[in-house]
C-alpha cells in the first residue's frame, strides 16, 4: 500500500514517465492496490498511445523542399556573416523544431481553442480530423466515456440539443450491431458541438460527431479519411457537420455511416 497520496497530476506524470523514481515506485504500489485507478492509467496509456499514432506518419515525412533550401540558402547578417544562421543547424533539429510547433498548435487548440480566430482554426483542424482527436481522446475510457449515459437518452439528446441551439439526433445502429452508450459535449471551433459513442457485442466503439458550425457549403459529398488509425466518414448537410469515427475496416464503417446517413437524412 502507497504511503504517498497519490494525486491525479501524478497518475498523468506517471503515464508520461515523468517525476522521480521513488514516486514511480509509490505510483506502483497504488495501482497494484487501486483497481479503478489502474484502469484509469490505462485508459491514460491507451489515449497517449492513440495520439501518437495519429501524428506518427507526419513525423515520418520528408522535410519540406522549401525549408530544405532555407536552411542551405546563404545570407548576409550580423549574427552569421556569409552563412544563413540556420545552416548551423541539422536538418533533423529543424524538423523537430516544426513538428513541435505544429503538436503544439494542435493541443493547444484542445485546450484553448477561443484564442485563435475560427477561420484559423477551421483551416488546422478540418471536420475528419477534429472528430478523430475526439474519438481517440474518449473511447479509451473505461470509467467515463461519456457525460450521459444511454439510460437517460431523451435527456442526453434535450441537452445537447439546447447547447448546440438546434435539435440533434441519436441514430439507432442495433442493425449494425452497435447500441448507443451515451454522448458528451465538446468544445468546437466557436461553440459546442456534440459527440455520440456507441459499442458492439466486442467492445469495438464509434463515435458520431457533430458540429454545427459550418457557414461554407464547399463540401457536401460523403467523404472518406484515414486520420492515422482511424477510419471517417464525414459529410455536410446544411448547417450541419457529422463525421463518423472508428478502428474498423473502411467497408464496414461505410455501411454504418450510409445507415446514419438515411436515418438524418428523414430527420
């Protein structure tokens, strides 16, 4: 048994390996005691782990040509007389260096995203992508998924509807082997939008996303994405945005999408 209290800020070091080794192994201790809180850790893993793969195949992309070349161009100045002060610096550094601004941005909106102008921000963080970030934050959780539980679906589907200020749906997905466990509220790009989860039989989860902040009608087709292990299918329906989330394969996802499709499309 721990003899440290074990706060949350030290379960989030500890999944990041983070803080001395004397905490670790106090950290340990509670998990090994702390059934709930193991699981919770886990869930913790798991999200870290999704994050990264998602953002994984950009860092393994060849450095852009134009940075390649600013970074070989000479210059004139002061500081770096007859070379570009960035010639001094390795490739791969300047890689890092962009890739740490561009995480960070991202993250960044998560956390904070009224500080950056909407039109920004639509630009970063399309409808695919946004949605996958969510599915990844959310469907890890083992403990709480969701805000509201399917148990409470008319108040779930009344409340989300009174936050994004105009009715939104469940759609119901028993045929395609997937019951509804819930939703939560998230933060968009200038208001909330909603999210839906559903599970199988297998405990593989979807999410439904959807954002009521679209003002351009540019892209209205139902389309496809593959946000680094997770599979979308987004379209556009007036004011409104949906994108379908999931780890499974690209035609079975599609079969689910076109049933939400049809069941929004009498709405």
């Amino acid at each position: 048994m721990s003899k440290t209290l074990i706060t949350e800020t030290d379960l989030h070091a500890f999944v990041d390996a983070q803080g001395p080794a004397t905490l670790r192994a106090e950290i340990e201790a509670h998990l090994a005691a702390s059934p709930a809180d193991a699981l919770r850790v886990h869930a913790y893993q798991a999200q870290k782990h999704a994050l990264q793969g998602l953002y994984k195949p950009v860092l393994d992309e060849p450095l852009p040509d134009a940075l390649r070349q600013l970074a070989q161009r000479p210059a004139v100045g002061i500081n770096a007389p007859g070379k570009h002060f960035l010639s001094r610096w390795p490739l791969q550094r300047i890689a890092a260096g962009v890739m740490i601004a561009l995480f960070s941005g991202a993250t960044g909106w998560l956390a904070h995203g009224q500080y950056r102008p909407a039109e920004r921000l639509a630009q970063m963080t399309p409808l695919a992508r946004q949605a996958a970030i969510a599915h990844l934050v959310y469907t890890p959780d083992v403990r709480r998924p969701v805000e509201v539980g399917a148990e409470h679906e008319e108040q779930l589907v009344n409340w989300l509807s009174k936050r994004l200020g105009t009715p939104v749906r469940a759609p119901k997905l028993g045929a395609q082997g997937f019951e509804l466990v819930g939703g939560r509220l998230l933060p968009g790009n200038s208001g909330p939008v909603a999210q839906f989860m559903y599970q199988d039989a297998s405990g593989q989860r979807l999410t439904l996303y959807v954002s009521t902040e679209i003002t351009a009608r540019h892209d209205t087709a139902f389309r496809f994405s593959r946000e680094g292990a997770v599979n979308v299918f987004y379209w556009i329906d007036g004011k409104y945005g949906y994108a379908l989330s999931a780890g499974v394969d690209k035609d079975a996802l599609a079969r689910v999408a076109s049933a939400v499709y049809d069941q929004l499309d009498r709405n």
